[in-house]
C-alpha cells in the first residue's frame, strides 16, 4: 500500500545508528525490486550497503544489465544519469541526494561547448569532418548528446587509450572535455608532443589560442579539471619515495602530468584497488586518488603487510558524492519501500538517445 512521501527533513536529524537501522529495513521491505550501486569514493557508512561496487565504466556496464526495478546510485548525478540512459524503459535511476553533484562535470556545459564549436568552424572550416568530440563520462548527458550528434564518443579513465584511437581513426583532431589532465596524460602517452595539445579555455574568445595553435593542434584540451586529484603534486611523491625508496606509487589519471609522469602505474579506481590487491605481501604503496577509497584500501591491506598511504599532506575527499550520508540513503529507499520514488534521474528522451549512441560507441569499442 501507497503511503504519502515523507519529507527528508524527518531524517535530517536521526542518528547515524537510527539511519543505517532504518535502510537495513527498508531494503528487506524491497528485496529484490532496489539494486544498490556504489562507487568506489562513496563514504564507509553507505559504502557497506553496496550490491555492487566499481569504477565509472564498470557500473555504466552493470546499470545495463541489471534487472531491478530500481537502480539506487550511491555516486554522482552524471553516474545516474548513465544508469537511466542505460537502462531500460521500466528501470528507474535514483540519486539519494540531488545536490551530489561532480564539480569537474559542471566545467563544461552544452552553451560553451556549442559556442567552442562555431568558433572551431570559423577558424577550421568543418568541425564535423575534422574534429572528433570525446567526452569524459564525467560530464552531463546533453554533452554525450552533443557527442552522439557529432560523430563522438564517451570515454572513460579505464578506456580512454582506447577511445582515443578510435576518435583519431575518425578525424584528425580532438577536442577532448571537460577534464584537461586525462585527455593530456593520455596524448603523452601516446606519443603525442605536448605543443600539440593546446589547452582551449570556453571562456575565452576562442578558446584563448591563436588560429594557428588550432590548426597545429592535434587535442584542443578543454581548461577543466578535478578538484580532488588537482592537490596531488610532484613534490609529494618525491618526498615519499625518499623516505620509501622500494615503495610503488599509483595515480589517477585526472591527476596532474608531472604526477603521472612520476608514478609507477596509473589508472581508474577499479585498476588502483587491483593492482594493490595483486601485489605482494609486505610492500608499500604511495596512492593518488580520493580519500574514502586509500582509508579502505589501507584497511583492507593491512592482513598482507602492505602499507597504503595517501599522497597529499591534506584531506581530499569527493565532497560532493560525500553528499549521499546514510540519513539521504535511509529517507530514499524508505519512500521507495513505501511505492514513492524520490530524486529519480530522467534524462528527457531526445537527449537520452543521442547520448546513448555516444555511450553505445564507448562501449562497443572499449
Ligand atoms: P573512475 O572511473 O576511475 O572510478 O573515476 C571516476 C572519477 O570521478 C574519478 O574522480
Ligand atoms: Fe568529480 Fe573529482 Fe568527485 Fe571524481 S573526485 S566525482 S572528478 S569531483
């Protein structure tokens, strides 16, 4: 039976025990109706009611493949935007609190990369035959609308090389947004020189370069970047390996190039806690990405001998994703119990199938 949808303000003030009681609850009364999708950032406290865990990529994966009425997203609102666009009709995506949102995704917007695109036109012609968009998933669905209308495609920190040769089989230029730093790391990478790669600022009359920057350019880099893995520097990882000369150090990639550069290995979320997991007993790791994840990670290490530490002497925790508390986790899946759905995600329908060839393209590719 229906009831009337309670308010959040009911739950703001119950205490965390009273919270995590209360979602155990609710998701008896659900069973297998809610699926309950976490990313790796996601704070202890929600983490622990995770079906499924992972990183962007992986979950994009399993939001298509489940069949729960409701896939409950403990991540950020562009995360459960994927989760609508690839689900099916009678699935629902549910974001516990709208305002976790991804500051790197907010960037970019459909306006400025629109406007960017006329005044790529103007200086190179066709964009449509010389330029291929790529999105990072970290971006809003009516950018994976413009890269699905565009003949561009998503990509993620796990497939990025990937995509990345498949947009330069299609055109011979790039403009690669919201996040700077992944789209250079992955150029270098390539082989591609760094000149090469010119940072485009939106805010700027087109994009702050010169028409011949543009024409030399190979990646127009779009001037937007994480806000976490932007406090990781060079120095910290000098400073650590002095102290731990043996010890391994792994990044993320949205981190910075002289980070990159430094590290032993980089890669997404998913390949950070794998190869730590795969590693041999008693060694020590040096770790550039978000806080919740390294704190679990060091954790989970410890039976092995193996040290994890974080790389930056501050706290760098997702604050946004930080948004989805038990109290948020608890006031959704309790109306959802009840028959009422809060804070579901809908991308409207045109824009959701635009962004779906973006993202269908990712995945066949990738
Ligand atoms: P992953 O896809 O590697 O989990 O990264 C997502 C993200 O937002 C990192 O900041
Ligand atoms: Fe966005 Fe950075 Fe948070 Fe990842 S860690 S979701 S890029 S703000």
């Amino acid at each position: 039976m229906q009831v009337a949808t309670i308010a959040f303000d009911r739950f703001n003030t119950l205490q965390d025990d009273e919270a995590q009681e209360r979602i155990r609850a609710a998701r008896a009364r659900l069973g297998k109706k809610a699926v309950l999708l976490c990313h790796h950032y996601q704070r202890a406290d929600v983490y622990q009611h995770a079906d499924l865990t992972g990183d962007s990529l992986k979950l994009a994966r399993l939001a298509s493949q489940t069949d729960a009425e409701f896939i409950v997203f403990c991540g950020v609102h562009f995360m459960a935007e994927v989760a609508d666009i690839l689900s099916s009709p009678g699935q629902t995506a549910i974001l516990p609190d709208l305002a976790a949102g991804c500051s790197m995704a907010d960037m970019a917007n459909l306006a400025k990369v629109e406007r960017s695109w006329r005044e790529l036109a103007e200086v190179l012609g066709r964009p449509d035959a010389l330029i291929t968009p790529v999105t990072y998933i970290n971006s809003a669905a009516d950018l994976k609308a413009f890269c699905g209308e565009h003949g561009g495609i998503v990509c993620t920190s796990t497939n990025a090389p990937t995509i990345l040769d498949w947009a330069f089989a299609q055109r011979e230029k790039v403009l690669f947004f919201p996040d700077q730093h992944l789209g250079r790391w992955t150029g270098y990478k390539k082989g591609i020189a760094l000149d090469e790669m010119v940072v485009w600022d939106p805010d700027l009359e087109c994009g702050g370069l010169t028409a011949e920057q543009i024409h030399k350019a190979k990646i127009l880099l779009w001037k937007g970047h994480c806000s976490v893995h932007q406090m990781f520097q060079e120095s910290h990882i000098r400073r650590w390996r002095m102290q731990n000369p043996g010890g391994f150090v792994i990044s993320h990639p949205e981190s910075n190039l002289d980070v990159c550069i430094n590290s032993d290995y980089v890669g997404s979320t998913e390949y950070i806690i794998k190869t730590i997991a795969a590693a041999p007993a008693n060694t020590q790791w040096l770790v550039g990405t978000e806080l919740n994840l390294v704190n679990r990670l060091a954790e989970e290490m410890k039976p092995e001998g193996k040290r994890v530490q974080f790389m930056a002497p501050t706290v760098c925790m997702c604050s946004t994703m930080q948004r989805i508390d038990p109290q948020h986790l608890a006031w959704s899946l309790e109306n959802l119990a009840d028959g009422n759905v809060v804070n579901a995600i809908r991308v409207p329908p045109h824009e959701a199938g635009l962004a779906r060839v973006a993202l269908d393209r990712m995945l066949a590719v990738s």
